[in-house]
C-alpha cells in the first residue's frame, strides 16, 4: 500500500536488518566490551583509540580510515605518522552508534532497527562514510533502510521519530524528522477501513464479535475484521516531543484532515503532557486497553511482540519525563499548541482553551499568544462554564480572581458577535442566524451574572471592576436581572462599608422592571438595599399590577392588550415619574413602606377577586345572550298576547273629530304606549 515493486525489492534486500563490509582489513570475530573499554577479538594489537566520552574503543587504522573521511582527515591534517588517539565528543549517537559503525568497517555483521537506525545514519553523516571511500558504505545502505524499511511503516516511523529527540540537529538537517512526520501523516490521514499496520489505541465502544485482537489481520481474506476509530493514532503521536508534534500536526494539516480531529489530536497531547489541563481524560500511558493489528507492509524492525516491548518502553519513558517536567518545558509545549491551533471555530472546546489560558498565565508565557488565546476563547465565549472562568490573579493585582481577563474575554465576544453580523454570509465566519446570536448572548449573561456572584465575595474586588464588568453587556442581552440583583445583593453582603452613594451607583445597573416576582418580594425586604432602590421595586411591582388589571379590561372590552400603553417603559420614566416629595416621604420612616407592602398585597387579592368576579359575569352574559329555541306552546302565547293588545281600547283611536294636541304632550303619550308594550312583551 505505501510502497512500490521496486521499493519492495529494495526492503526485502534490507529487511534482515544485518549489513556487512565486503572487505575485511583484519581478521575478526567481533568487538567485546571490558568495562568502559571495547576490544576487536584479534591476533592484531590495536594501534588507535577513539574515546567518545568515557567510552574507550581500541582498534585499528587500516580499517577505520579505509572507510571514515573524517578519521582519515583528521590524520591527514596532524602529519603525525604516529598519531593514535582521537577522542569524539560531540559525534551523534554516542558511543553506541560508534560502536555499530565500527564494526561495518571491520565487516561484522550490524542489526538494523528503528531504534537504532537514526542515530547510526547521524553517526555515519559525522565520520563521512560516502561512495568515495567504498561502494556501498555505510550512509548509502542506512539510507536504503530509512526509505524502504522504516518509512513503510506506521510503527517503525514513530519509533525512529522519538529516537531523533536526542539527534538534534543532525537528524533535522538529514531531513530524517520531516521524512518521518510526512510518513506519519500520510498514515494517520488514510481510510481507517484500509489500515493494516500496528498500532496502540483504545477499543472502540462497540467491538465486532468477529475480531480478535490476537489474531493476525493479515491471515484473513478481509484483512481487517473490526472497527479502527478515528482517533487510532492519537495514542502513538502523543509520545512525541512537542517540536515533532509539531510537524506532525503541521504535515497532517498539509494533507487536509479535518479541523475536528486534529483539534481533538492536541487535546490528547496537551492531557498527557500536562497533567491537570483536562480532568476527564485517562491516565497518560495506560496500556491495559491498547490492541494491535499486523503490520501488512513493514518488514523490518522486528515483529509485533518487539514493537509492543519497544512501544511499552517508549510510552514508560515518556511518563517519567512528563512527570519530571519543568515550567520551561511545560511553557514551551503550551506556546506550541497555542500556535498550532487551528483556526476555525469549535476545533477544541472552549474549557480546554480556557485551562490552556489559565496555565500560560501561570507560567508567563509569550504575550502575543496569550492575546491569540484569548480572542480564541472569545469566539467561543457562550460554552464556557463558571469553574473554567475562575482563573486566579497571578500577577500585581489584588483581587482572588482575575476580573479584568474575564472583561477581555467578554470584550473579545462582543467584538466577533458585531463581526459575524456585520459580514456578508458568505465571508461571516460562522452562519448564525440573529436568533442563535440572542441566544449566545443571553447564556453569556446568565454566565457573568454567575461569575460576579462568586467573585463579589472578594473584599478586595473594587466597585468600578464589578459595575464595569456587570455593564459591558448591553441591555438586549438581560431578559431578567435576578441573576445580576444576587451578585450586586452578595457584593453589599461582602463589602457593608460602602456609602450610601456607592450603594445607589452599584444599583444603578440593575432594571427593576426585569426583576421576577420573588426577586420582587426579597428585594422589598432587603435592607442592605438603599431605600430609594426599595420604594422603585415597588413602584415597578404596582405598576405591574396596574397593567395587568388594565389589560384585563380591554380584553373584557373585545380589545387586544397590545394596545394598552403601560404606565411606565423604562427606569428612567420610572425615576422621573416618581414625585420627590414621594421618596422623601418614604424614606423617612419604614412604617410608610410596610403599609405600602401592605397595600400592594391587598391589591393582589382584590385583582383576584374582580378577575373571579369578571370570569362569573362572563359566564352568565353567555347564557343570556344565547339564543332560545322556540316551540309551538312559546308561539301559541305570543299570538294571544297580540289578540290581547289589539282588543284593548287603549290602543285605539276614537273615530270623533280630531283634536289637536301639543307636541309634548304627544310625546309622552308615545313614551307610555312604547313602556307599556315593553311590559306586556315579557309578561
């Protein structure tokens, strides 16, 4: 699947994983180790000593400078014919990749692995074993084996990727890293339904019966029998240092993955790494779920029990390292992810960001980035929940909590909220209707009316921070100030020095009008609440049962309730409209206020009882206007109530002359027949 015929010809060449030296200078049968010292089994004293460290490997010229430009060089240059010793400090791989290049120059057969294989191509590189010494030396053949063994390989890349960790720069300039992460990127970014190779991971929820981890999936005609997750590679990835990952996460970007799981990916990594960003995750390194399947297209590199042990020892080795981190370390890995991030929206989840900002400001990391994150989390502003929010002051400030970062962030969604609705559609970042917009805004309300409940407990939190933070939003996005009426109440439980003027100012950001009933009933027996603040929620509660009791009129009047205009719109009606003389009278004694209390109970009941009143009168207005059915026994009396009134000489004239009679006198003789034939009508 990842390499061609002649790729395959070229593995199954190198896929011993033993190369030899065609010539051999001395007769050998191989290097032993004494101690800190290394001697060639020969008949042959040594005649050079290469130290590297504290290793000291006895052996000869011929061999070495036959095949070392550098050793060769490094004679040359001395023009001592007698010189025979060199040490090698700074050669890469250390004294165990010298050791394996030693002994190809003396023809002793080396074994090739992942683990070894960079840090033999690093050493290689350092001596200056090319074509121009031997045909085939040493770079040429560990080339060979990077390319048609490890880079065919899922298992095999990671392993010689976490190897260059300590090859730096050589393996960097050897393009080994970036050929390495392209590999693991084109693995990662194929068709989980496809895949073959081994790999550790997490069973998936729901397991076919027909797959067993410990059958080869290469045995069956299939070839895979259950169902690899998505996130298949997230465990292996993960034990890399931050800088691969980097170019890793860079490299499968490149290839087009989806922002999802590449977001979902630096979760993972930032879990493990730094313990304590997120709770919910497992235990970094826990091998007790892991399973594997064959490796269809490695060779080399030993089989699936070695690559478990070597794995197992990779993920043992990078727990020690991330438990022992330092905040250097730590503060490196989160500018790393910061910058790695991808751009678009819910990529990760707003309480990762906000842990990330939460430890990049514990550890004083890069400014820039911090602003970034920040704007970051503003986009996603409304998932945020009250624990995340909670971050400590770490700097100068004085306050438990860090109000002014959380003003920023509410700062930061407000400005992408006006962005998003002034874009056109097509440009706007996110499509979000007007409607979810709202409803943004409100959970971000609801959200900082929490948050100035929690942090009004803090004495040293300053008035112009909690009014500042409380009136960044605008009013749309209050639909009820309950929320905002119990921070402010806790904030004057908290802080009982405040003057008379401060507790006016602090309650003045509130509506009274937007308070429920309860929030009604509690505020009117407050009496940490100025008594001005008190006589308005009253007012605004009687106000309301004024519209209400209108409202019910019009609706008994066939009239809709939408064209009552209410009493008083806005605070600042309500203020106006509430006479001087009024307030001071109230507030020079409370008795005044209990009888108010008093009143606007009262008024409630009689509002029930007139709307019980008006539900009865309702009723029987129904059954007197319902039409009757008529009978014969009904019409039979009607038309002997007419007999009645035409034989009746009242109602007739006298034939005699005719006398006139004034105006008014007729009449009310008018008025008494039409009386008069009312009344007979209903006897």
């Amino acid at each position: 699947m990842w390499e061609s015929e002649s790729d395959s010809a070229s593995a199954r060449e190198y896929g011993s994983g033993f190369l030899t030296s065609t010539n051999h200078g001395v007769k050998n049968d191989g290097i032993q180790r004494r101690g800190h010292s290394w001697y060639v089994d020969t008949d042959v004293p040594s005649d050079f000593l290469v130290q590297i460290g504290e290793a000291n490997f006895h052996l000869h010229k011929y061999p070495l400078l036959s095949r070392c430009g550098k050793l060769n060089r490094i004679v040359y240059e001395s023009r001592d014919p007698d010189l025979n010793k060199i040490a090698m400090d700074d050669l890469p791989g250390g004294a165990e990749a010298f050791g394996l290049a030693a002994k190809f120059c003396y023809g002793i057969a080396v074994e090739l692995t992942a683990g070894n294989i960079s840090g033999l191509r690093c050493a290689a590189e350092y001596l200056e074993m090319t074509e121009d010494f031997e045909e085939g030396n040493l770079i040429f053949k560990a080339e060979a084996f990077l390319s048609y063994v490890v880079l065919s390989s899922w298992r095999d890349s990671i392993v010689v990727l976490k190897s260059c960790e300590k090859l730096s720069p050589w393996a960097e300039n050897l393009q080994i890293v970036r050929r390495c992460s392209e590999s693991i990127a084109w693995k990662a970014c194929a068709n989980p339904k496809g895949i073959r190779w081994a790999y550790t991971g997490r069973h998936p929820k729901v397991t076919s019966p027909k797959w067993n981890g410990m059958k080869d999936s290469s045995s069956s005609p299939s070839g895979n029998h259950h169902q690899v997750p998505h996130d298949w590679w997230f465990e292996d990835v993960s034990i890399l240092r931050i800088d691969h990952f980097v170019r890793v996460i860079t490299a499968i970007k490149v290839k087009g993955m989806r922002f999802e799981l590449i977001g979902a990916a630096i979760m993972h990594y930032g879990a493990k790494w730094l313990p304590g960003l997120i709770s919910d995750t497992t235990t970094p390194g826990d091998e007790s779920s892991n399973y594997s399947v064959s490796n269809s297209s490695s060779t080399g590199g030993g089989g699936g029990s070695s690559w478990k042990d070597r794995l197992h020892m990779i993920v043992a080795g990078a727990r020690d390292e991330f438990s022992s981190l330092q905040a250097k370390d730590q503060r490196m890995i989160i500018e790393s992810l910061i910058s790695i991030i991808p751009p678009q929206k819910d990529s990760v989840s707003c309480s990762f960001l906000l842990r990330l900002l939460n430890m990049a400001n514990m550890l004083k990391a890069a400014p820039a980035l911090i602003t970034e994150l920040e704007k970051r989390v503003g986009m996603q502003f409304e998932q945020a929940t009250l624990a995340d929010l909670l971050i400590p002051s770490y700097g100068e400030s004085e306050t438990m909590h860090d109000v002014d970062l959380v003003q920023r962030l509410l700062e930061h969604f407000l400005v992408q909220e006006v962005i998003e609705n002034s874009s056109p559609p097509q440009l706007s970042f996110s499509n979000k209707d007007p409607a979810c917009n709202i409803n943004a805004k409100t959970r971000v309300a609801r959200l900082v009316d929490s948050y100035l409940t929690e942090v009004s407990r803090d004495r040293n939190l300053s008035l112009t921070k909690f009014q500042a933070l409380a009136e960044a939003l605008p009013d749309s996005a209050r639909t009820c100030d309950d929320g905002l009426y119990r921070a402010i109440d806790s904030y004057l439980k908290a802080h009982p020095t405040l003057s008379e003027h401060e507790r006016k100012r602090l309650c003045r950001i509130m509506d009274c009008q937007k308070l429920s009933i309860d929030a009604c009933m509690h505020a009117a027996q407050n009496e940490r609440l100025p008594l001005r603040v008190v006589v308005q929620v009253l007012f605004c509660e009687q106000v309301k049962i004024s519209n209400a009791l209108a409202n019910a009129s019009l609706r008994d009047d066939g009239l809709e309730p939408h064209y009552y205009q209410p009493m008083i719109m806005n605070q600042k009606t309500l203020l106006e409209g509430t006479p001087q003389s009024f307030q001071e009278g109230w507030a020079a004694t409370k008795k005044d206020i209990n009888g108010l209390k008093f009143e606007l109970e009262s008024m409630k009941a009689k509002y029930l009882e007139l709307q019980n009143d008006m539900e009865n009168l309702q009723k029987q207005y129904d059954k007197m206007v319902k039409p009757k059915q008529s009978s014969a026994w009904s019409s039979g009396w009607r038309k002997l109530s007419k007999l009645t009134r035409m034989s009746n000489p009242e109602n007739h004239l006298d034939v005699g002359p005719q006398v006139p009679v004034p105006a008014e006198q007729n009449n009310n003789i008018k008025a008494h027949n039409n009386n008069r034939r009312w009344r007979n009508s209903i006897s």
